[in-house]
C-alpha cells in the first residue's frame, strides 16, 4: 500500500501544489491534499489556532486538522527565502512547530527548510531531504525533482497567461483550457495568494467579478523579470516577499496598463498587510487615482456584506467608464 502524504490546501499550496503532488507521486506516494476551504474547516482551525493568530493560519491549521488519521506523512515545509533577497512571514517558518504543539494526534511531519540564501542548491537539498523521509534513494530523488521543476515551469507559465491556479491545475490535469470571455472592466485584484484564491475565504471574489463583466489580473499573471524592474519605482524593497511581490505589480500595473480598479484583499490582523495597503494607496495617487478598494476579511466575513460592497464598487467603476469622467480617488474599508 502507498504512503500517503498530505498536504493542506492553504497558504503556499497555491503556487506550490502541481510541483509537490508531481514530487511525492513520482516517489510512488499517494498524494492526499485536505480540499477546498468549508466551514467545517475554518471553525476547526478557529478553535485549533491561537486566538491573535491571523485567518490564514487559522485557515491553515484546519486543513492540517482536516488531514489527521487520513495520512502517514504532513508536508509542512519551512519555506524562509526563495529569491536571496526577501523572506516570508515568521509563521510561516514556525508552522511545524506550532502544528506539533497544537493539534493532537498529528501524524509525522516532512519538515524540511528552504532557504536559498544559505546555499545555492538549497531548493534540491529540501526535495531531497523530504525524499528520504519516504525512503527514496538518490537516483530516484533526481527524477522525482526534475519532473517536479518541469511541472512548475507548466504551471507557472499558465498563471502568467492569466489562469488563476485553480483553472492552471484543471488544464495540468485535463489538457483542455475553458473559453475566456472579454469583460466591460479590468480590475488589479492584489493580495496573497492563500486569500485571494481562496474560494470560501474571499467568498468566491473572483468568480463574483467574472459574472459581472470584470476580468481580474492579479499578481501570479505577471511574469518575474516585470516584477524585477519595478524596483526602480520603491523606495525600498519590502521586507517580506508576497507583500513586496504586491506592491511591485501595482506600480506595474497603474503605470504600464489601462486596469480600471484596484482591489485589495487583505486579512484582518495581518501586520505587513496594513503597511502594503497604505503603500498601495499612494501608488494608486500617485500614478493614476483609479478606484481603490481595501477588502478585509476573517473569519467574521459574511457573503451578503461582500457581495453588496463589490456590486457597488463595480456600478460606481462602471457608470464612470460610461461617462467618462476622473475618478475620484479610494473606496475606504468598512
């Protein structure tokens, strides 16, 4: 029988699921992530998590619930720094920690470290560490991790033509990509990409956005070397990576196209997200004064008050495009 490794279907599953499913599964393991957010989910990891704990985490911490006593193996992986400059969330590189110390009954870890900084093959040596946890030799490991990196250069590339992960995963899997239909507005939709695709914990925004004739370029559609030149337009670089990633496709995107809007999905209690927000605004100012609109969530949103704020904010974008007229500047958070 397969080993069967888990993998909660939050934080960075998003970007990293395709390449970590084709890792194990070439290992010969059963891949096992926890599935999209529900309720259920969200209300175990509320009582799981430490209460000052961000929804991300929260969310986090329900999935890894979700998982125990359906796996042999967690992979929960302490992911520092990818690109030797920024480095991400603290919690993130506590969570096995904080998973171990929380959740009763957890099932063996692969807790492997990623720090690119520290060695320049840091990235393998993580693969391969979590390669030998399952007994894997050598050989078999460099396999595995060559078709690893091969599926996330597919992916990627699908997201920087303007898939969301969710529809790039379905193409992966099936070959056959959905028709796309050109919407009356195009909205920047920024934030992290574990709230913004999200479908329970952003109450299907996008999908929302899409059904009203706005299409949505968010940060995972841009390529890196465009992200890259946009540092001679910060005064700083950012210290931690998805917040500097944000801020980066704004100036890009106010400066170089015609998006109609900016949407920012933030969560509640997210200390570097308050920075990113007031730096998005004045960049918003600064360039162009399209609308602006700060969403935050938790675990408190509720469908109804989202959907109200988005179908206004989209008529106010609308009937201005219609008449032509300067937009007016920011859309403040309720």
């Amino acid at each position: 029988m397969a080993v069967r490794v888990g993998i909660p279907s939050s934080l960075l599953y998003y970007l990293y699921y395709p390449a970590w499913n084709t890792f194990f599964s070439e290992l010969g393991a059963r891949v096992i992530p926890s599935g999209n957010t529900t309720r259920e989910i969200l209300d175990l990891g509320v009582k799981e998590a430490l209460a000052d704990a961000c929804v991300p985490i929260k969310l986090y911490f329900g999935h890894v619930k979700a998982l125990v006593g359906q796996v042999d193996y967690l992979f929960i992986p302490r992911v520092v720094c990818l690109n030797r400059e920024t480095t991400y969330c603290p919690k993130f590189l506590g969570l096995p920690d904080m998973i171990l110390h929380s959740i009763k009954n957890v099932p063996p870890l692969i807790d492997v470290r990623i720090d690119v900084r520290e060695e320049r093959d840091a990235l393998f040596k993580a693969y391969r560490q979590a390669g030998q946890v399952l007994g894997a030799t050598g050989r078999v490991i460099i396999q595995a991790y060559r078709k690893a990196m091969a599926t996330e250069r597919r992916f990627f590339s699908l997201l920087r033509k303007g898939w969301s992960p969710h529809e790039a995963l379905q193409i992966l899997k099936t070959g056959s990509r959905p028709p796309k239909k050109k919407g009356r507005l195009t909205f920047a939709v920024l934030g992290y990409p574990y709230l913004v695709y999200d479908q329970y914990i952003s109450v299907g925004l996008l999908g929302r956005l899409k059904k009203m004739g706005v299409d949505v370029v968010t940060v995972e559609n841009l390529a890196p070397r465009v992200l890259y030149r946009q540092k001679d337009y910060l005064e700083k670089r950012l210290f931690w990576t998805l917040g500097d990633l944000v801020l980066r496709a704004a100036h890009y995107l106010l400066r170089r196209t015609n998006i109609d809007g900016v949407i920012h999905v933030t969560a509640f209690g997210c200390g570097p997200d308050s920075l990113v927000g007031k730096y998005l605004e004045m960049a918003v100012h600064q360039y162009r004064n399209v609308p602006f609109m700060s969403l935050s969530i938790d675990e408190h949103s509720g469908d109804a008050g989202i959907a109200t704020r988005l179908e206004a904010f989209v008529d106010m974008v609308m009937r201005k495009k219609e008449v032509g007229l300067q937009c007016p500047g920011s859309l403040s958070p309720m």
